[in-house]
C-alpha cells in the first residue's frame, strides 16, 4: 500500500467517527426537544451545558415523554404502574441521576462509598461500630418480602402539611402499594384525609411519636439520623434499654419505640447528601450540618423514593409564606409563619427542587402545594 494510501485509510474512519460524535449530540438535543439557550452565568458542560441549570436540571420542563419514554409508556393503560418511570424522568431533566441506593442500610454499608467519608446527617463515619451492632439486631434491612417482590411499586409520602386537611385523599393515599408518613404525623383520628395504611413512618429522635399506643400496627419505624446522639438513642429503642440522659437533644425525645428489631431500619444517609447538595444546592459547609443546610424530611424521604420506587406521588406538602396563619401541620394549630423560624432549613430553595419535579411529572402531587 502507498503511504498516501495508507494515510487515507486511516483518516477516513477517524473522520467518519468524528462525525458520528458530532452528529450524536446534536441529535440528543432534538430528541429531548430542547433548544439551545445561550445563558453563560447558568452553564455547567461543554456542549450540552447551557440548557441546564446549575443543579444540572434541565431549564425548559415540560411535561411530554421524550420520545423513546412515550413509546416504552404510551401504550400502558392509564392507572397501571409503570415500572422505572420516576427514575426515567429524572434522568430526562437530571442525566446526573443514578438510581441504584438502597432504602435502608445493610450489613454491607461500609461499602457504599458515598457516605462513609461524612459525618451524619449525611453520612455514618465515626458510626460504623453502634450501626454495626444495631443491624445485629434487627436482622431485617428491605421492606418485607411481598414489597421486596413486587415488580413495580407505587409510593406515596404524605408529608404533615394543613394542606391535607378536609381533601378526603385518605382512601387515595391508601392506594398506593408503599405509604411513607413522617415524624408523629397521627393516622388515627384522620383516616378521612390521610388514609389508614402506614408502610413506614421515618423520624429522629425528636420528631418521633412519644406516646406508644399512638404507634400504629404493622409498620417500619425508619430512623434518619442527624447527629451521632441519635445513634446512641437509637441503640437504645432497639434493644429496648432504659434512656439515659436526654441532655443534647433540640426538644423532648421518645423513651420508648413499640416496635421488635425486626421491623426497625435505618435510612440511608446518602439521601440527606443528595438532596442538600446535588438536587437543592444547599451550603457544602466542608460536609457538616451547619446554617440552611439541612433538606426538610419530607424532601429527603422524596429523594429516597425517587431511587427505589417506579412511580412517587405525594401529598400534604407546601409551605406557603403567603398564609402565614394557616395551620402548618393537618393535625394541630402551629401556624405557617413557625417555619421562618428554621434555622437548618431553606424553605424557597428547596420548593424551587420540588417545584421542577413537579413540573416534569417525576412525582405528582396530589394537594398540588408546591
Ligand atoms: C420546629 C421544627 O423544627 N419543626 C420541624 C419539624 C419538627 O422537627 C417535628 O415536627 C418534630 O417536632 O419537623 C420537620 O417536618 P414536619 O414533621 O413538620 O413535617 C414532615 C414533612 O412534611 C413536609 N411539610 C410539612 C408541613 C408543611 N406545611 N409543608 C410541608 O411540605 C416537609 O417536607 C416536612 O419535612 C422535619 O423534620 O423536616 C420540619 C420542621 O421544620
Ligand atoms: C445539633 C442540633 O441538635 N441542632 C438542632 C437542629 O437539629 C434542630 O433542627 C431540626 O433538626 C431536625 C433533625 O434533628 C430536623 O431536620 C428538623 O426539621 C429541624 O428543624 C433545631 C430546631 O430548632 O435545633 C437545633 O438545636
């Protein structure tokens, strides 16, 4: 072969490959349906960049289905679940998006890199003996078998918001195959608005309901933790132990969680992380909790779903500055304006996340407070 020759035969296919390249981002851009926006302060990548948000969320939301969603979802009956749906969207306005992270830490969570170099609440360093001997106990770490087996799941997080209050979702809310309630949200008493079923309630040691008999039957008790206090508390719920001293804690704790071992898991802390720093965008703070750092539980227990079930809807959740004498909770007389007085949240911005799951239909939420 001539040199000339060879130098064709060469070139030629790095050509052919160049174009390729080439061709593919320009089509990826169409098949999303977006144009180009020139925003320089906002842009994050190189050829995509632009028409995304600092956050990495697209900035034109739509509710359409990309074309190969619509053709994977477009012929489901309405009403069926459709599986990976959630995680599909996400990944439509968030391409960052990587669903594998488990619910609730197993006894395999020194592997999972993303927390281990994190204090709580966003991850479990300096903890890893105390959660080492709670999992001993509980011997369960997945939502039980027949949740485990099911090939799409449907959830539901009912956060505490007045705005549930008189709606009649209840039977709505009892629905969905995982129902996730938060902090001492009461079920008695309110069926009518919030349903009966409870698959979990996650809290601390703070928000978690103090009287037993106000525990209901046949759910996972979930504890998110927020400081290496909480641990110790925990311990002690589980092995059912006497609390010594409540010194540490912001407010009034639980001494006594109805529940056996078996049906108590610890969340994983990476849905703090995510939620504070990738989706909301809140202060890195060298990875401690500090000042407006901290995403609302709510907001942490949506992120949990997003990664574990195939549809999420929500309810009860909005937290309007415009009614600030509106009941903040369905279930007692704290008005709205309380909020102002957080300290580790960041109410706007992180409505401003919410708001684009919304948008896009990631989750629907069915009191449309955000
Ligand atoms: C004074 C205070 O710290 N209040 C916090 C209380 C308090 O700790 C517990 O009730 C226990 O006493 O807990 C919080 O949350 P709370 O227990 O009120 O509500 C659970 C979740 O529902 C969503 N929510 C609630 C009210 C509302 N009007 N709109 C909403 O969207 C939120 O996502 C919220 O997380 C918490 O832990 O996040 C958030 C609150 O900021
Ligand atoms: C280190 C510590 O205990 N800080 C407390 C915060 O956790 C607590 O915030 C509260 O922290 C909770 C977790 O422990 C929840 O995130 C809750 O939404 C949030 O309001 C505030 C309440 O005013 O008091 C501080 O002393």
């Amino acid at each position: 072969m001539k040199p000339t020759h060879k130098l064709l035969f060469v070139l030629c296919p790095m050509l052919v490959l160049g174009f390729i390249y080439y061709s593919s981002g320009k089509l990826h851009l169409h098949v999303w349906g977006q144009k180009p926006q020139v925003e320089p302060e906002i842009s994050v990548g190189r050829i995509v960049g632009s028409v995304y948000d600092k956050q990495g969320f697209l900035l034109q939301l739509d509710t359409k289905l990309p074309l190969e969603l619509a053709y994977k979802y477009g012929n489901l009956t309405e009403g069926v679940c459709k599986p990976g749906y959630a995680a599909a969207k996400m990944t439509t306005i968030y391409p960052k998006f990587m669903k594998p992270a488990p619910m609730f830490l197993d006894r395999n969570f020194k592997r999972l890199a993303k927390v281990s170099n994190y204090l709580p609440p966003f991850g479990f360093k300096t903890q890893e003996r105390i959660i080492d001997s709670i999992l001993t106990a509980t011997k369960n770490y997945g939502l039980g078998e027949e949740l485990d087996s099911l090939s799409c799941k449907r959830c539901i997080i009912v956060g505490n918001g007045g705005i549930l209050f008189n709606k009649s979702l209840g039977s709505r809310i009892d629905e969905y195959d995982i129902v996730v309630r938060l902090n001492s949200a009461p079920v008695s008493g309110y069926d009518k608005d919030v349903g009966t079923k409870t698959t979990m309630r996650i809290t601390y040691p703070e928000g978690a309901i103090q009287i037993p008999e106000n525990y209901e039957k046949d759910s996972l008790f979930v504890f998110s933790a927020f400081k290496p206090l909480d641990f110790k508390w925990f311990r002690q719920m589980v092995f059912k132990e006497k609390l010594r001293g409540t010194e540490g804690f912001w407010k009034s704790v639980a001494h006594y969680v109805p529940r056996e071992p078996a049906e108590m898991r610890i969340l994983n802390p990476y849905f703090v992380q995510e939620a504070a720093f990738q989706f909301i965008g809140l202060p890195f703070n060298n990875g401690l909790m500090g000042k407006g750092n901290i995403p609302t539980l709510g907001t942490v227990a949506i992120t949990m779903a997003l990664h574990n079930c195939d549809e999420v809807a929500v309810a009860g959740f909005g937290y309007d500055m415009n009614t600030p004498h509106a009941p903040m909770h369905y279930y007692e007389t704290v008005k709205m304006s309380a909020i102002k007085e957080s300290w580790t949240h960041n109410i706007p911005k992180e409505k401003e996340f919410l708001r684009k799951l919304v948008k896009a239909n990631v989750i629907t939420d069915l009191t449309n407070g955000i």
